[in-house]
C-alpha cells in the first residue's frame, strides 16, 4: 500500500496540473458558421436591425442571423447607408463576400470606424421576430458589398 502512495500522489498531482491548465486555456475567438454556403451573402440582405451596440440581426430570404461584435458599435447602423459588411480577403475572393463570423470580418456605418465581427450564427424565425422587437435601429437591404437598389 505504502508503494501506491506515491504513484497515486503523482496521478493526483497530475491531473490537478491539467485542469488547472485547461481552465486557463480561453475559448477559441472565432467559430465561423459552415458550411461557408449557409454564412450571410451581403447582396442579398433584405432586412436588418440594431438589437444594441454588440448585436446586429440580419435577414436574407428566409435565412435569418444574428451577428455580434467584438466590442461596442454604439453608432451602427445611424445615418443613410445603413450597414457596410466587409468578408475578409479569403471570403471576398472564393465565397461571394459571405459573412461567417471569421477572422478579419467587420462591420461599419457611414461615419463610424469598421467594428470587428466576433460571430455568426443562425436563428429562428420567433427568435428573430423577439430581437427584432427591441431593436434601437432598423433598416433594409446593406450598402456596398451588399448594395440592393
């Protein structure tokens, strides 16, 4: 018994040492919605809404999303052009400029810096229609790289 003591000390030594290390290991940043087929083609946004300054949501046909932000944006959405989505470079040139909540994604308004996407996700139909409630700001279709007429 005495030689499994420290055998059993070790083990316990460990696995403290592990969990303590994977407490300390953040979440990825970034979890990009895929397919990229399902993310937010900007030249079809029908609608979208300013829900508060780290939370957008958006509408293409039936699709709906929810975007948030990295940081506040607290004039999103104010003035004429209303939303101006950016993909990163790789999206731009293989995916139609789709939104995926990647790295290097942002949005922005007229007179406000580009505000970095932190994600991207899909919701429901009542889940949009709850957002879409207390939302401070609203607008339909997106600006350039998403321009409707």
């Amino acid at each position: 018994m005495n030689a499994l003591k420290p055998t059993l000390l070790s083990l316990l030594l460990v696995a403290v040492t592990a969990a303590a290390h994977a407490a300390d290991t953040p979440a990825p940043l970034f979890k990009p919605l895929r397919p990229v087929s399902s993310c937010i083609r900007t030249d079809r946004i029908d609608e979208w809404h300013i829900v508060d300054a780290r939370t957008a949501i958006v509408r293409t046909g039936p699709q709906r999303y929810v975007v948030k932000l990295q940081n506040d944006c607290p004039r999103l959405g104010v003035g004429r052009q209303g939303l101006i989505f950016r993909a990163n470079e790789a999206n731009q040139l293989n995916s139609l400029g789709r939104i995926c909540g990647e790295a290097g994604e942002s949005v922005r308004s007229r007179d406000q810096p580009p505000c970095a996407l932190h994600s991207v996700r899909i919701i429901d139909k009542p889940t949009f229609d709850k957002l879409s409630a207390k939302a401070t700001r609203h607008g339909n279709g997106a600006e350039p790289n998403g321009n409707k007429p």
